[in-house]
C-alpha cells in the first residue's frame, strides 16, 4: 500500500512515498533555515512563504523519485499539528485538494507521535507497549506509548523545551543558530565538569525545565553570580566556550535520560523509543546506550536522516492508523 505524507509544521516542506509503513520510497525536504539564521530562529511568515512556493515542486519530486503516478498512491497522510498555524495550513490544504481531486482518503498524523514512529520504521519494531521520548525544538515529551493511535502523556516541558534551550545558550555564546549541532560539536572539545550548572526535573513528576540553566549560563557568560546578582572580578579570566557547552549539555541530558529511565521503572517497561532533531545528538546518544548496556534496555533511535522534520515518518504513521480504520473528513484545521 502506498501512502503519500506531506508535513510542512515548521521551517521544512516536506513529501515522501513510503509503502506499508516501512519502504520509504522517497524523502523529499526542502528546507528554508537558511532565511531564518540571521533572525536566530523561525520566523513563521518567512516559513509559511517558503512552504507556499515549495510544497507542488516537492510533491512532484517525491512521486518523481518514488517511481510512480500521482494516481498510483491509495491515500495521503497529512501533519494537522502541533506546529505554526500558517506553515500547517499549507501542507493541510495541499493534502486537502489531492485527496478531493483524487477521491483518495485522507489521514491527519500528529507531528510528536510522528518522531517516535520514526524511530521504529523497521520490521523489527519493538512490541507495545514502551515508552516514547520526543526531544526537539519545541517540545520535550515522555509518553507511555500503548498501541499507533494510543499515547499517554507521561511529562511534557513547562517551558523552554530541550532544542530551544540550545539554541538560546548559541545565541548567548555567539555561536550562531541552529544551536543543537554547533553545542554538541564543542561540548567534545570541553569538560562537562568545568561548571556546575543546575538543571534539575521537576519535583515529583516526569516533567521538564530549562529555562533555568539558560538563565545560568547567561549569568555565567556575562561575569554575574547568579545567586547574588553582582558582578564578579572576571576581566582576567577567559570564557571557555567548549567548556561551557559540554557543561550545559552535560546537565540538560542528565534530566532528560534521567526522566527517561525513571518512567521505565515506574512502568516495568523495557522498551524506549527516541525521536526528534535532538535525537541525533550524539551525546544523548552515547549516554542512553549507557544506560540500555546497564539496565539490559531496548533502545531505538532513528536513523539521522529521519531525527529533523519529515514527511516519511507522516507517512509511516499514516498508514499505521490508515489499516487501523482511522479517516479524515475535509473539514479539519490546524492545531497548534
């Protein structure tokens, strides 16, 4: 069976054919992050332009590259959210005019629970249930993850997510943006134990904080106590950036692979399935398969080409709740 995914949530226009869940027959991206450098983040009017005048040219490449007809597929899968309203409605109305025009079923996929599909687009998928972990720009999650079309939230971030902590500690740094593969590059470079910064999960519950850290390091950089508020004598003393990057990694990721493994145990689970752009990070990486070598875990991670933002994971899922009976009137929206 052949499903088409379009997701365009964010700064990505994306396409991909992708047939029973797990042939990923094309992976089409066009991407728009070089506009949004200069701005040290995404600028949504610049994202939903650049999806307007992409999503035909990367449609027709997908099916191009698949190797086949547009009338060929048997249904579309569509991103209805959580992303930015007008980059949403773009890629929805596409899907929208196809599956019309087409007379062809429709199915909208959220994005979240697209990552963590990504991760297990393979014919040896792990079992259900596990726990599902999305590490990204805009969202920290855990869920208990009990069948395609059955997510339990676990923990979520009560403010900046994971990605957005890196790239504001980047744009305190200079580094540039995106912040994720600029800080995990030097954090190699540095000590991770130079400083003690705090970064701590939420009392009592699997949820996420980091607002806190990027807080610190900024009083760090700039030569403030963070506690007293005055300026210490730092006009000697040098600010080493790869030590600052391996130091705020380093705390960022203990929360997050603590929390992880921490609803394993609360739920007798063996499994954990990663997915999102901070996935690929490769200290993460290296700090959970730790952690599955101690515990005798089952860990999935996607491979890199598929941590970023997608359409064959849309797909993948698509077609998960596609054999599960799930169809989409036209008259959905957006949800951000």
């Amino acid at each position: 069976m052949l499903i088409i995914g379009v997701e365009t949530s964010c700064d990505e226009t994306a396409a991909s054919v992708v047939k029973n869940g797990v042939d990923i027959l094309s992976n089409v991206i066009a991407s728009s992050l070089k506009h949004h450098k200069k701005f040290g983040g995404v600028v949504p009017e610049i994202a939903t332009r650049h999806h307007v005048e992409n999503i035909d040219k990367v449609v027709t490449r997908s099916l191009h590259e698949a190797g086949i007809e547009i009338q060929d597929i048997d249904a579309l899968a569509v991103t209805d959210g959580p992303g930015l309203m007008g980059a949403l409605l773009t890629g929805i109305s596409c899907a929208k005019s196809m599956s019309y025009c087409l007379d062809k079923p429709l199915v909208t996929v959220d994005h979240l629970k697209a990552h963590i599909y990504s991760a297990i687009m393979i014919k040896d998928a792990p079992s259900f249930p596990f726990i599902g972990l999305v590490v990204s720009g805009g969202h920290t999650r855990l869920y208990l993850v009990e069948d395609f079309d059955k997510f339990k939230l676990l923990g979520d971030t009560v403010d900046d997510a994971a990605g957005e902590a890196y790239d504001k500690v980047a744009k305190i740094l200079g580094l540039g943006y995106p912040g994720g593969p600029i800080i995990d590059a030097l954090a190699k470079k540095g000590n991770p134990e130079a400083i003690k910064f705090t970064c701590k999960a939420v009392k009592g519950t699997l949820d996420f904080s980091f607002s806190g850290i990027k807080t610190a390091v900024l009083y760090h950089v700039q030569g403030y106590d963070g506690a007293r508020g005055k300026e210490q004598e730092t006009k000697s003393k040098k600010i080493i950036k790869e030590d600052v990057c391996a130091s705020f990694q380093e705390a960022v990721l203990r929360v997050i692979v603590g929390n992880s493994i921490k609803a394993m145990e609360e739920r007798k689970i063996k499994s954990l399935v990663i997915g999102g752009g901070v996935s690929a990070n490769s200290r993460l990486r290296e700090m959970m398969q730790r952690e599955a070598r101690y515990r005798n875990l089952k860990l999935y991670f996607p491979p890199l080409n598929l941590c970023s933002d997608n359409a064959a994971m849309v797909a993948g899922l698509g077609y998960r709740l596609y054999k599960k009976g799930f169809r989409s009137l036209l008259n959905f929206t957006a949800r951000l």
